[in-house]
C-alpha cells in the first residue's frame, strides 16, 4: 500500500527535522512493503533539510502539488503564467504585502526576519534570496501580511489560481490553477483509492478526497469531516496510528 504523509503538523512538529522515533516508523512500513510518498506545502528545497539523507530518494510531492520529485531529483514543476504572475505582483504592491515568492529554486522574501516561515526558508542556504522582478519563474506564493489582507483575497480570487487561506495564521497561500498535492500525486503515478492519506490542513483536501482512507492530524474542521479518522497532533499518537493501519493491511 502507497502511504502520503504530509509534513508540518501532521509527521514533523514546530519546524523541525523528522524525530529519530518518526524515521523508524517510516521506515518500518517499508520494510513491510509499503511505499512512503511525501506531499508537502514546502519547496523541495525547504523540504530536504528535515528529512534523513537517505530519505531524500523518496517520491514527493513539494509546493502543494507544484513540485514533484523522485529518486532524488524534481521531475515536475508548475508555474504561474506570466499574466497572471504579473498581476500578483501588481496586487502585492497595491496592498503593500510582506510575503515569500518561490522560483523552482530561489526566492523572494520580505517579512519579518522572526516569522516562522523564515526560521524554516532555505535553512541549508542552498538558494539565492532575490529581488521579486529577479525571479525567473513563481511557482508558488505566500502573503504573510498586507495592508488590507481581506480586499487583497477577494481581488486573488478573480484569477487562475488556487487560495489556501490558513485562518489562523492569517496566511494566503497561492498556487497555479490546478495545482494541488493530488494532481501532483498522479504525476508520481498514484491512483485514485490506492493509497492511504496523513494531513493536517485544507491544503490536504484534494488528496483526502481521493484517499482509500485518511487520517486527519489535529482538529482541522472541513479534514476531520472527510476523513476516515483522526488523531490529535501528538507524534507517539501518529505513530501508533499509522502502525495499527499497517498491521491491519
């Protein structure tokens, strides 16, 4: 059986690297015969530096569907076309937002040196931090703060491009039109009801539809509604979930 695990909130906790105790989980329901798929809102490039050297061969998917990599190298990446890329940066001017802008490898950023995004942006600082109008290519993304964050969404909302609007850290997370983790997930060759889905938040939805059965980490309200069961967002809990799963496969 294929097992997607999403990452922040649902395997690794407060932005730090996957826990020894996490690592032999995973690898155990190799061992067992299961395949382990990553599917996370971070770039690849964020995404590598929590995991094991030896999970980097992994199937994953990176940007919410907008980078898909396996046997160590990306196969796949999304961007936004140019009108529509202009016209976000058009409205991150007009509404004077802080926000992080990803290329297929580098960036752009502009909030608070403290924000938790940026304690976790090219930790490894494998990437160049650029100038917005430097970046070849935006694949992806992420206004933190802007001066009228409510007028800005509904202005976003008009375009070709997927919202995840996290509430509670006041977050809007764009990406191209179609591009969500299950798209990217199909890309990787996973069909619909064949595998078994960990996650935590809306970015998780399209692959929890599509699911055998999932598992929603966390109180997250529209997941816990679709998916098959859920845990709270305890690590040991996590584990022996996915572990009673697997021994009933």
């Amino acid at each position: 059986m294929k097992f997607v695990f999403d990452l922040d909130g649902t395997i690794c906790f407060h932005g730090k690297p996957l826990t020894h105790a996490m690592v032999e989980a995973l690898e155990d329901l190799g061992a067992m015969g299961h395949e382990v798929i990553l599917a996370s809102a971070r770039p690849i490039r964020d995404l590598l530096p929590i995991l094991p050297k030896h999970f980097h061969q992994l199937p994953m998917i990176g940007g919410n569907g907008a980078f898909v990599a396996n046997e160590g190298r990306i196969i796949s990446s999304t961007h936004f076309d140019k009108q529509t890329s202009d016209k976000i940066i058009q409205l991150l001017g007009k509404y004077k937002a802080e926000f992080l802008v990803d290329s297929e490898w580098d960036y752009a950023y502009t909030g608070d040196e403290n924000h938790p995004i940026k304690r976790n942006l090219d930790p490894k600082q494998q990437a160049k931090k650029l100038e917005l109008h430097k970046l070849n290519e935006i694949v992806k993304v992420v206004i933190l703060h802007s001066d009228d964050q409510e007028s800005l969404l509904k202005e976003l909302q008009e375009l070709p491009v997927v919202i995840y609007n996290h509430g509670l850290e006041m977050i809007l997370d764009i990406s191209p039109l179609g591009v969500d983790k299950w798209n990217g997930l199909q890309k990787l060759g996973v069909q619909s009801k064949q595998f078994i889905a960990f996650g935590n938040d809306a970015n998780d939805v399209s692959m929890f539809l599509q699911a055998q059965s999932s598992v929603c980490i966390g109180d997250y309200a529209e997941l816990i509604t679709i998916a098959s069961s859920h845990v709270a967002n305890e690590e040991e809990l996590v584990i022996n979930k996915l572990k009673d799963i697997a021994r009933d496969l």
